[in-house]
C-alpha cells in the first residue's frame, strides 16, 4: 500500500489489481495492468510497492535469491543499470526515491530518474551506516529526513529507531521491547505527527506521537 492506493498482484492470471482507498479506509477497486515478468512456478513474488505518485511498482521475486524489478502500468519492465538484490523495498512519499533492504540488511537509496529514452529507472544514490531487519520494509517520514528501521532480535533488546537519510549515521531509538514490546510493520502518518506500529505478540497497534517527541529532542521532523 502506498498512501491512498493499494495494489494486489493476480499471479494466476499474471496482472495487477489497483484500488484507490477513501478517507474512511475503504477499497475501490480502479484497473487492472499486466504484470510484465513472466514467472516460473518456482518463483516466488516476495514484495510488491507502488509509488505513490508515479505509476510505477517495484516487485521482489525470490528465484534463486531476491531480486528487485520495476515496471509500469502498461506492463513493461524497466531496465535497471545493474540487477538489484533485495528482501524489501519503500518508496519516499514524494514517489522519487526507494529505499532498499538487502539480504545483510543494507539500507540503500536510489533515486528514480530519467534515461535518455525517456524512460524512469533507478539510480544509486547512497548506502546508510545503520542496518535495519531485512524481511521488512523501512517507513520513510513524510519530509524524507528520515526512516524508522527495526532492530530486531530476539535474544536481546528489540527496537525501533530513526535514521537519517542523508547518510550521516544520525540515529535515535524510539521504543524497546522492554516497554512496549516487540513492534513491527512501522508507518507515519501523512501529517508527519503519529507513528503506528503492530506488537508482534499481541497483533494491536501501537500509536507513538513522534512529531512531538522529535521536537523535544530538536530533531527537524
């Protein structure tokens, strides 16, 4: 899901479903777009993201090992100047960068652009100091400064914590799992002032007034 859309992948009749979602969080179903990757019974789609804003999607297919593909609406797959590995994959609210998870739990960004052909593809842009778990996607904060990533273990302290996208390493922990347990699946919402998680042992959301809390510690939402 990407802000106010949502879109399934139809593996059997190899196409994707578009939905618009309204403000009281129901599902409209839109189009249709065919899928532009011809997938063998052994591969396994791990990961789909729409850009919120360009009519693009990024997918993951397992085959072997994890691999990122870009496509459009039209159902064309678009070249990438070199094969991205990936477990997880989120686009930046303005739809212009894709912060990438790879199996070491690497954060990279890339930055969507332009080629010469006209067409949109991917360009490294930066690798971020601080891992983050490598089976979940990142939320980016509404402005770009910012990712929440999860350290996550389960032989010592789980946590949730800010990273800054510019590279500098600039970091803050958000929760623990020695208060409120272990959180996942983190998203900001659009104003940039609450943060929602799941507790994984309990499936219930967790909401985090964060845009108050960055401003105690004078951090620029």
């Amino acid at each position: 899901m990407s802000g106010d859309r949502l879109v399934c992948l139809d593996r059997a009749e190899s196409h994707y479903l578009w939905f618009s979602i309204d403000s009281a969080g129901h599902l409209h179903y839109q189009s249709q777009a065919p899928l532009g990757l011809s997938l063998s019974s052994s591969d396994i789609p791990l990961f789909i993201n729409a850009n919120p804003r360009y009519p693009l999607i990024a997918l993951i297919v397992f085959h072997n090992q994890e691999r990122l593909f870009l496509s459009d609406l039209q159902g064309h797959q678009l070249p990438l100047p070199v094969p991205i590995y990936a477990t997880a994959a989120s686009w930046s609210w303005d739809g212009t960068q894709l912060a990438v998870i790879d199996q070491a739990s690497t954060i990279t960004i890339y930055q969507l652009v332009q080629r010469a052909s006209g067409l949109p593809t991917l360009r490294w842009l930066r690798r971020l100091p601080l891992p983050s778990s490598d089976s979940e996607p990142v939320a980016w904060s509404p402005s770009g400064r910012w990712l929440v990533c999860r350290h996550g273990t389960y032989e010592s302290e789980d946590y949730l914590f800010l990273q800054a996208t510019d590279g500098s390493g600039r970091s803050y922990k958000l929760s623990s799992s020695y208060r409120q347990g272990q959180l996942f699946a983190p998203a900001w919402s659009p104003d940039g002032r609450l943060l929602v998680a799941t507790q994984v042992s309990t499936r219930t959301l967790y909401q985090f007034p964060v845009s108050a809390w960055m401003t105690q510690q004078h951090l620029t939402p």
